[in-house]
C-alpha cells in the first residue's frame, strides 16, 4: 500500500513506501536495521550512505532520501546502534566498546561489503557527522566524498581529555554531562518521560519553547526540560513513530554514545599521522541558530581538509527538518558540481 501522493519529493512514509524497503543485516554480531532506496533510473550514478545523530533513527532523513533519488543515486539509511529497529546492546553486560567510533565504522563497512557497494558518498548529522569521518579514517578506500551537516569536525584524540575537560574548552557541550547523569538514564525508563525528552529536544526553528526550559544543566535535566508540546515538524504519524520506535528500544542505547570519551581516544591515539588532513572533498552545512553545535565551531575545522566548501543555513539543529528544500538545493548542487563529472558520476 502506497501514499496517494505521487510527489517524488514528498517526505518518506514511515510505514508504506514504494521508493524505499526495510532491510536487515547481521553486522559483527550486532543486527541492524536500514532502509534501502534505489532510483528508478538506470545506471545507478552513486550510492550515499546517511548517518543519524542523537537522538534521531533513520527518519531523520525523510526530507533527503528523495531528493538523493531523483539524482539517480541509491541512498542507505540505517537506524544506529542502539536506535529504531537496531539491536541496542545494554551495557554491561556488554562492552561499551560496542558503540565505540571504530566498531560504528567498522559496523558500516560490513554493511556495504553485505551489499557488495565498493565506494560511498557520506552524509552525517549529529553524531553522524562525527562518525563519516571516522568511517573515512578506518576505511578510506570506501569513502569517495563526505558531506556533513551542522557537526563541526571532531580532530582525532592525541591527548586525552575528560568530559569535563572538553566542557571547560566548550561549556555548550555541559548537556553531555547532564546525558550521562544516571538519574537522566532512570528518569528516561518511563515512556511518559522519553515522549517529553523527544518533544523537548527536536524542536525546531518555529517551535519556542513553551515555559522555562533549559537543556544546558549538569542534573535535573528532565526537570529542566519542562512538558514542550509535539514539534510543527510532525504530523501525528510522524510524531507516532518517533514516539514508537524510541519507547520500544528505550533510551540506555542512545545515551551510551555519550559514555565513550575515554574509549574512542584508546582507539585513536595512535593512529598514523596521515590520517589528517581530510584529502577526500567535503561539504560542511552549518545552522547559525544551532545551540547543540553552533555553526562558529566550524570556522577552526579549514585547517583539516585539503577540499572543502562550507555553507550556513539561518536555522536550527533540525536543519534537515527546518529547511529542507533550501538543505537540498546544496547537496543537489554540491553533488552535480563535485560528483558528477560531464553528467557522469565519478563513482
């Protein structure tokens, strides 16, 4: 059963959608869900990888997924460790080693080589645009482009610092101290609770907050964050399998990715030199009006790449929801000037 709505463009039905299907691939261990969307058009001129952020799944982008396929390029979206429809292994008693960077990376290379694709272009949001790179820094040979939206390059960990630490050089990361507080984690074990979490924390440019909310806090957070009503970015549907796909996992898998400091430096302070610069091209979207990871952290990353091109958009967090027809117009351009050589893919 399909829409009614013959708009190519239109947003990805979360449920029934002929341009996509829903796919499973046991990967290390871990068994991970991801939509699969391949273009009508032959020959498939590329394939996009697409990796969310906290605390999203796959839905996320539901704006772009169309876009990508009207280029004529096939785009994989998984929910991450510990999201949606993907195993979210609980730790202990497993090791959070599991969520670390390198294994994500590691995770998605096994899922390209399970579908026999050779070379990818990038896309992250969020967390996602930490792991692109890291994907990219293990695996190089898979990695043909990157494209990144709102995160600002996280340089590899020589030196160890603290959550505390990095909050002290950026005091608007201190809502990580607050994430990994356990009286959040025990807070977010009642369903009532996740529902506001979500509600508080994916609001959009056209969504004030309603009373006095505060995300910046080190405890208290769910207190903090007051009863927001649903986001205008949601329909009822969409809000209902939002809502859904976070209550049935739970929120233990979402917030370990915020537990990894010390883990993800282990993996990567030893790593060769030549790991940076980034030599692939890259396209960085920042949002001035971001307050999770402000576009101005993105004005120190130049010195790490030997290509890149970088836009603002005069948004929220929730670019890919705020503007996502002003967000397509870039990547559509980035991609035909970058990508495509003479109406030829270079991939």
């Amino acid at each position: 059963m399909t829409s009614a709505n013959t708009d190519p463009l239109r947003p990805i039905d979360p449920y029934n959608d002929d341009r996509v299907t829903h796919e499973y691939a046991v990967l290390n261990g871990k068994r991970y869900h991801y939509v699969l969307g391949t273009p009508k058009t032959t020959p498939i001129r590329g394939t996009v990888l697409c990796i969310h952020g906290f605390p999203d799944i796959w839905y996320g982008y539901r704006h772009i997924i169309p876009s990508l396929l009207s280029l004529g390029l096939r785009v994989i979206v998984p929910d991450m460790l510990g999201y949606g429809l993907t195993d979210a292994p609980q730790c202990p008693p497993t090791s959070l080693t599991t969520y670390s960077w390198k294994s994500t990376a590691s995770d998605m290379a096994a899922l390209l080589a399970h579908l026999s694709i050779p070379s990818v272009i990038l896309l992250g949001h969020d967390w996602g645009g930490v792991i692109i790179y890291r994907i990219y820094q293990y695996f190089p040979s898979l990695v043909s482009h990157i494209m990144c939206i709102c995160t600002s390059y996280r340089a590899l960990q020589r030196q160890y610092f603290s959550l505390d630490d990095i909050v002290k050089k950026v005091p608007n990361f201190v809502y990580q101290v607050g994430l990994i507080n356990p009286e959040t984690e025990r807070d977010l074990e009642d369903p009532v609770m996740i529902e506001r979490f979500l509600k508080a924390l994916h609001r959009g440019d056209n969504d004030p907050p309603k009373g006095r909310m505060r995300f910046m806090v080190r405890e208290k957070m769910m207190e903090n964050l007051g009863d927001q009503p649903v986001p205008k970015k949601w329909n009822e549907k969409e809000w209902g399998y939002y809502r859904d796909m976070f209550v049935k996992r739970g929120m233990h898998g979402p917030l370990n990715w915020y537990r990894l400091t010390e883990i993800n430096y282990q993996d990567e302070k030893d790593l060769p030199k030549d790991k940076e610069p980034i030599t692939v091209p890259v396209m960085w979207v920042g949002a001035n009006r971001d307050f999770a990871t402000p576009a101005a952290m993105g004005k120190s990353q130049t010195k790490y790449f030997t290509d890149l091109t970088s836009y603002e958009l005069p948004t929220s967090h929730w670019v890919m929801d705020d503007m996502p027809g002003e967000l397509n117009a870039l990547i559509a351009g980035w991609i035909k000037r970058r990508v495509f050589a003479d109406g030829k893919s270079k991939i």
